[in-house]
C-alpha cells in the first residue's frame, strides 16, 4: 500500500508527548515536541517519550501482523487493497476498497 495509504507522523508525535497545541509550524510547541527552543525543549522527557513511541510502534507492527494473519497473509508485505473493506461510500467509491 505504501506511504500513499498509511501515515503514522501524527500519531507517533502523540506517542513521544503532543498534545496537540497545532503549534508545530511555529517552533512555540508548549511540551518541547516540535520546537528548536532551548528552553520549551526542556519540557520534552526524551527518554520516557523515546520508550513510549519505541513502545507504540511495536504494538503497531504487531497489530499489522495480526492483521495480515487474520486476512490469509503470512508476511505484512503481501497486504493489499483486497485485504480490506470499509462501510463508507465514499471511500468505496473512489478507491478499490470493496463496501461493506
């Protein structure tokens, strides 16, 4: 499926800490996660945020493991369009995704 298909950016910065300020662009991120600053860097807990994103993205890996066993598949890397379904028209419509 590639990059196209699956983003995780938003999600492993909520694992190492954001709280969604939607300051990113600006370098004034308040807990450290997005920002050059000196001073708003020492908010960020690297290591106990480098645990918690190395943990989210285990946990991750083996749901797409689990997945890809459950749909037939013995290796991620075999997933396709065909793995999936969704029960939104929409999405349906505009991509090979059967609807459900």
């Amino acid at each position: 499926m590639g990059a196209d298909a699956i983003a995780i950016g938003t999600a492993a910065l909520m694992a190492c800490a954001c709280q969604q300020y939607r300051l990113c662009d600006t370098g004034q991120c308040p807990v450290g996660v997005t920002t050059q600053d000196p001073e708003l860097r020492k908010r960020l807990k690297i290591e106990y945020s480098a645990k918690k994103l190395e943990h989210f993205l285990r946990v991750s890996t083996e749901e797409m493991k689990d997945f890809a066993r459950l749909t037939g598949n013995d290796d991620v890397h075999k997933l396709s369009t065909e793995d999936l379904c969704t029960t939104n028209t929409e999405i349906s419509g505009n991509t090979d995704i059967e609807h459900v």
